[in-house]
C-alpha cells in the first residue's frame, strides 16, 4: 500500500504519481492498468486522471505487479493462427475459445501473444510492454472471434485512438438467456469490480465506477433464449457480460455472471466451454491509408460451442412451429 502522506505529491495525477513512484516504468502501461482496474485509491477504482489527495490509501490487485515485473521469459508457442488479414501494419485474426490474449501471473505459455512471438517475433507493437506485445484490444479467453493486432507502435496509437473515439466499430453476437421484451436498447451502467476480485465486474453504486456503454440488438427469438447483436462504445472488463446479466439475460453458459441458475431443463443437456460470445464484425480506418476496412465474420468460422447451440435452437423453433 502507498499513502499519500506528502505534500509535493498531492493534485498529481495518478498514472504520473505511480510513473514517478515506480521510476521505471512506460506511463502507457501504468495508465493501462489503473484503467483495467488493478488501481485502487481509498478502495475505489479511479481514472488515470484522478488528481491525488493528502492521505490517499493506493492498493493493488494481486497480479499488478506481476504484469510490471514479469518473473518468466516469453517463450514462442507454435500455435497455427487462423488470420483474416495482414499487410506491413496490423493482422485482423480470429481467436479461437480458450486461449488467453496475454500472459498472466498464472498462464505464460498458451496465450495469443505467445503464438504472435513465434509468428512475428520482430514486428509487433511494444506500446503494452512485453506482457501485450501487438494487442490493441483483449477478448476473454472463452469469447472467440476477431482481434486487431499492431505490427508497430505508430499503428497501435493510431488504432487505440480509433476505439476511443468511437470511429472503429466492433460488434458481437451472444446467445443470451430468457427473451427480451425490448428488441433494441442501449445498457448505460458503470462498472466496478466485484469485491476487488481478480476478474468479475458489477454495476457500480450511483456515481462511481468507469463508463460502460453497449447497444444491444435482439436478431433472432427461441423458446427460452435469444441471439442479441452488441456493439460496444466502450471496452471494460467483461462489459458485455456483466451488463447482459444486470437486465436478467446472462449469456448462454456464463457461469460467472449467473447463467447455470437460470439454464432451463431443455438447455440441460447443451455443454458448452462457458460464455457463447463471439466477436464477429470490426470496421476501422487504416492507420496508414485511412482506407475503411470492414471485416464480418460468417457463421461458419464461429466457435463449435456456439454454432452447436445455435443449430440446436433453430431446429427446436422449426419443430415446434
């Protein structure tokens, strides 16, 4: 824990508190972290811009220092990638599930970058530090679809700055539970961890929490569930399944937001690996040419998990019909 007991150290911010604290590190990484809530100040999740005050208590989740101080080499894993599109600048991939997009304190051998080290070891951004060598966005490990991934620093700036504007456009599909009485609708509720646990999120208590905005739309209704387009206008943790869970439609086997509690007897005998979410649509401007790329997943490059249960609802609804 650091306290905040100096005078020449308050109204700092806080990435620039922590960047002058730890001496070492790039304030890109600190800045990333202290907004993917491994920050805390007074037990809150705070900004990067929050401006610190005189006695502020500033703790850390377990593995921040893990990501700051990496205790193993990366080593390349021969993973064959399924890649859409590549040229000099970027790659848009298709992650499959299970597979994480970087080490962590627990997993440093199977992730995306592990793979992306043994496919282009010399041409990946360092924006991230070497834990997020080329990734610009993260999907869970069990959400399958598409990724950006930054050959250089100059188009990861250009990219990043592209989803924090909102001009790139990144869609997904999710099988959600139970159907929705609203057909389209937009889920404005700030996030916060959940009891400072290392990965659950909930809705934040009235005026704390950072900005979590989706759009939803329901494209197809079943008996029991439905297949809902999300578009998001920001990117937390989990965001799209915490905030499906908040309205009562947890996504299809997210047994970490309360999808087993509410599985009903027809869905019983559906295994999947976790959350049917898929990242199917991404839309940007080339950092290089401005040219407007689009990139749409078809079903059939969808995970099996997803596609099976899919299959599964479409059927049932032709035969009750």
């Amino acid at each position: 824990m650091i306290v905040i007991d100096n005078e020449n150290n308050i109204k700092k911010r806080l990435d620039v508190f922590l960047v002058e604290y730890f001496e070492k590190y790039q304030r890109s990484k600190i800045s990333s972290l202290i907004e993917e809530g491994y920050v805390f100040v007074n037990e809150k999740i705070q900004k990067p811009s929050y401006k610190t005050k005189l006695n502020d208590k500033i703790t850390f989740k377990e593995d921040f220092e893990a990501f700051l101080n990496p205790s193993d080499e990366l080593i390349p894993l021969d993973f064959k990638l399924d890649i859409i599109y590549e040229d000099d600048d970027l790659i848009v991939l298709n992650k499959p599930k299970d597979i994480l997009c970087h080490p962590t304190k627990h997993e440093r051998q199977k992730t995306l970058v592990n793979a992306l080290l043994a496919y282009c070891p010399d041409t990946l951004s360092s924006i991230g530090g070497l834990e997020r060598q080329g990734i610009v966005h993260r999907l869970d490990k069990n959400t399958s679809g598409l990724m950006l991934i930054a050959k250089n620093d100059s188009t990861h700036v250009n990219l990043s700055k592209q989803i924090g504007e909102k001009t790139a456009i990144r869609r997904y599909l999710a099988i959600a539970l139970g159907e929705f009485k609203e057909k389209k609708g937009i889920i404005d509720k700030p996030l916060v961890h959940y009891l400072k646990d290392n990965v659950k999120m909930m809705i934040a208590p009235c005026g704390e929490g950072l900005e979590a905005i989706t759009h939803f739309e329901v494209k197809e209704e079943f008996k029991g569930a439905s297949l809902v387009e999300l578009e998001l206008k920001t990117g937390r943790t989990h965001q799209i399944r915490a905030h499906l869970s908040s309205i009562n439609h947890p996504i299809f086997g997210d047994s970490l937001y309360g999808a087993g509690g509410l599985m009903r007897n027809e869905f019983y005998n559906l295994k999947t690996q976790e959350q049917l979410l898929q990242s199917y649509f991404l839309s940007f401007n080339h950092p290089k040419t401005n040219e407007r790329m689009e990139f749409c997943l078809k079903e059939e490059a969808f995970s099996k998990d997803f596609i099976k249960v899919l299959n599964f609802l479409r059927s049932k609804n032709a035969t009750d019909n």
